[in-house]
C-alpha cells in the first residue's frame, strides 16, 4: 500500500511517497480501506513544524477519513467487515472530559493519521459512518466538524435560537460552525480578508459579512450590527493572539 510520511518541517517539501505491506490487525483492532480523506489547516501547521503539540517523528498526517472494514481481527465485537466508519480524533478519548492524555493522543499528530490507503484501529476508537453520507462527506466529519459542534453545543451553555455567533475566516471549522449555527436559529457574523470567500460565506448562510482587512475594529462592527446590539453569545475563535484583540469587543 501507499502512505505519506512527514520526513521533516519544510510544508509539502517534507513528505515522502512511500510503499509498504497492509497491516494486520491485532485482536481488537479493524483494518480501514480509506476511500476520502480531508485536508485540514491544523495538517499544513504540522508539515511546517507550527502545532502546539509535538508530533511524532515521520508521522502519517491527516486526521479526517473516512472508510469500510476488510479485515476485523479475532476478538472486535463492535463492527464486521463491509461496515463504513471514520476513526476518531482523539482516539483515547471515549466518553466524559478530555484529558490531557487524549490531548496527547492525536491522529495525524502524535498517533498515524490517515493519508494512506489502509490503517488498523482499536475497534473503540472508530464510529460507523451514516447510510445518508457519502465517503467525501463523511471524511469532513472527525476533526473540523465535531470541533464547530462541541463549540456550539459542548458546554453548559448551549445555542438557542436567537443567539448571535461570530466565525472566522472561511476554514474547516469556521463553515461548519457557520452551518450549524443558522440550523439552530442563530444570527451569524463571518469574518474574512477575501471579497471572494465573503460571497461564499453569504452562500452558505451568514447574515453579516465583515472584511477584517479594511475594517481594523471589526469586533465593535459586530456588536453594533448584531441584535438589540448586545454582542456575540459565542465566538469559535481560531486566530492568533493579535486577532483576539480584536474579538473581545464583539462579545457580549
């Protein structure tokens, strides 16, 4: 089979083509056909040596995949072969709060990601894909769009109609989070630097544009513009230090 591995931190420069036998799983694991994979921001930080975890040394990236089962080893009860699934981010992480032991434990990161043709899971670190998603779909799901939900939905404080949301910039994250907020009711400020990615952004359902790029106090743009304007109920933040000045403002 085929695999990417990062041989260092120089970006697309550092990954190498290689060739080698399919794994076998062992007896609670499953062996993945990957059909879709995805390309998050977080991969291209990895490549360049930029994420706050320290990854492994000739890591596999990647972290959203999605494929069906060819080979189940001897003691998995949860799948058989022919089911579709996509394997989880945290692949320690099962239930509860996130620790810092799942932190540590991140495809792509610290653990073998998914840019390759086949992998071996432990059985409770994969979730079966829905009959009503494709492969393509569903690969955009483990890591960008759980990431936008937990935002929303998450904490103690959970969305409700009415809320105001602000989503930066047009990554993973931010569309999903931008989606699922205006399913949930909710009035929805996007940022970008891009008249382009502004009208795409509008597409998929945000009331208010605002170029970040030639308006230095976008947050205070926000408040005034958002309902009764009382500010943002939530902000999924994705930028840098210097960006979160800026944010502060918008909330309530």
């Amino acid at each position: 089979m085929k695999q990417w591995v990062l041989s260092g931190t120089c970006g697309t420069d550092s990954l190498q083509l290689q060739d080698v036998p399919i794994p076998e799983p062992s007896d609670h694991e499953v062996l993945v056909k990957f059909h879709a994979a995805s390309l998050n921001f977080r991969d291209i930080m990895i490549a360049n040596g930029q994420y706050y975890v320290k990854t492994k040394e000739g890591v596999i990236p990647g972290s959203d995949a999605a494929g069906e089962i060819v080979e189940v080893g001897p003691k998995v009860t949860r799948f058989t072969t022919g089911q579709r699934l996509s394997p989880i981010f945290h692949l320690t992480h099962l239930y509860g709060s996130v620790k810092d032991s799942d932190i540590q434990n991140q495809l792509g990161g610290t653990y073998d990601g998914v840019f390759r043709e086949y992998a071996v899971f432990n059985e409770h670190g994969c979730v079966e894909i829905p009959s009503t998603l494709s492969y393509l779909e569903a690969a955009t799901l483990p890591w960008a769009a759980l990431t936008a939900w937990n935002a929303l939905y998450g904490g103690p404080r959970k969305l409700k109609p009415g809320d105001v949301v602000l989503t930066q910039g047009s990554g993973g994250v931010s569309i999903f989070a931008l989606q699922f907020a205006k399913l949930g009711g909710a009035q929805v400020f996007s940022t970008t630097s891009s008249v382009e990615k502004g009208a795409k952004l509008r597409e998929l359902g945000a009331d208010v544009i605002i170029n970040y790029a030639e308006d230095s106090e976008w947050g205070q743009t926000a408040k005034r513009q958002s309902h009764r304007k009382r500010g943002a109920d939530f902000v999924v933040e994705i930028a840098n230090t210097m960006a979160q000045r800026s944010i502060f403002p918008s909330s309530c």
